[in-house]
C-alpha cells in the first residue's frame, strides 16, 4: 500500500508540475514585434529597427501582440504595397522613401484601459542613411523605449508597459491566475503526500519524499528555463 500511495502522490505532484511548465512554454509578451515585406509575405526582422537600414523602395511593419517569441508572433494586417503606401509620395535623389505598416493590434491583445487605434500605412521619406527607427520616428510621433532601448510605444501606443509578461492573464486585465502561480499547486501536492506518510501504518516513506523532492526539482528547473524566453530586443 505504501509504494502504491506513494506513486499515487508522486504522479499527481508531476502532473501539477507539468500543467505549470506548460503553461509558462505558454508564456505570452505584450510587445511591438518588426517585421520585413518580403515578396507577398512577412519575416521577421533579424536586427533591430534602430539599427536597420531599409533601401529606397522598401516595406516594413510593426505590430502590437502579445506571443512567445518569433515563431508565433502575429504579422502585421493590412495592405503591404509601396506602390500604393507611397503613391503620393515621388522619388527624390538626396532622400529614399520607406513605406511603413504599424498595426496597433486588438483589444484582446492591449493592456487594461486601453484601445488600440486602427491599423495604418505612412510613407518616410528620410534620407540615404537613416535608420527604420528615424523613419517611423518621422511619421508616428511619439516613441518610447525603455532602458535597453526595447521599443514600447508607437504614437504613444500603449501608454504605459514594455514586453511585459501576460501569459495566464485574461484578455485585457494585469490580472495573473493560477497558471502563471506554480507555488500553491506544488504546496498542495507536498500536503497530500504529508497526509498519505500519516494514514501509512509503516510511517512515513523515505522514498515517497525524495521521489516529490526529486520531481519538484526538476520541475522548478523546468519551469525557469521555459519562462527565459521574452520577446526579442527591437531596438
């Protein structure tokens, strides 16, 4: 009966653990995510706008979401054409022109108390060397960075936040639940396993309480690997 009450605790304090692991693999960012117009599609930027160089004739987009990282980052919406984005804007030979799509994103997606305005296209006209982040900087006043020049705001879009963490929250709310909380589902296994070594005539199991310890641990340094993940610097 020990070893038996013993499994019994020992899976239900792993499955515990598991729901808190997936839930912070699961972890979301509220972010503006950069991307480059590639023929008909998306990609994501590999640097930063701050730091990228777009050419005369080139798109680029920003969108409001919250996601875990690149691979399920939510693309900018809307029409992605520089013909169309700087149809009224002519070529000059001392500046280029960067055709820009800035998507606020949804009101699931936006920090409490806040709307998002609708989408909208601009088209910078800036000179040689300017950078993305001059050319949007020219045509959605104001930006906001934070310290590590992480990019927080776009025409003062949200006002307030940068990259912070929501998974577990209800859209719209700074609300965490339980899943972002491991804490009290592992203290209630820990209590149950306490309560089986009582009811046991053969006193409590050495080997139930390293199995939780050894579980435990292992799903704590689980846990801690998967919520490194944030959103990736865009500045």
């Amino acid at each position: 009966m020990t070893r038996r009450c013993a499994a019994l605790v020992l899976a239900a304090l792993l499955l515990s653990l598991t729901g808190a692991v997936q839930s912070a693999q699961a972890a979301g960012y509220r972010y503006w995510s950069f991307w480059d117009r590639s023929g008909d599609g998306w990609t994501y930027a590999t640097q930063g706008p701050s730091t990228a160089r777009p050419a005369d004739g080139d798109v680029q987009g920003f969108r409001f979401a919250v996601s875990a990282d690149s691979q399920d980052a939510s693309q900018p919406r809307g029409a992605a054409s520089f013909a169309a984005i700087c149809a009224k804007t002519p070529a000059r030979d001392d500046t280029k022109r960067v055709a820009l799509v800035i998507d606020f994103g949804t009101a699931a997606d936006a920090p409490s108390g806040e709307t998002p305005p609708s989408p909208r296209t601009a088209c910078a006209r800036v000179s040689h060397e300017a950078t993305t982040a001059e050319a949007l900087a020219s045509v959605a006043k104001p930006l906001r960075y934070d310290t590590n020049a992480l990019l927080c705001a776009i025409a003062g879009y949200p006002r307030t936040g940068c990259g912070e963490q929501v998974s577990g929250q209800a859209p719209g709310t700074d609300e965490p639940t339980s899943a972002e909380q491991p804490e009290p589902a592992k203290e209630a296994a820990k209590e149950a396993a306490k309560e089986v070594a009582k009811k046991d005539d053969g006193g409590p199991s050495v080997g139930l309480y390293e199995g939780a310890a050894a579980v435990a641990v292992l799903g704590a340094a689980a846990v801690w690997q998967a919520r490194r993940r944030g959103p990736r610097r865009n500045g």
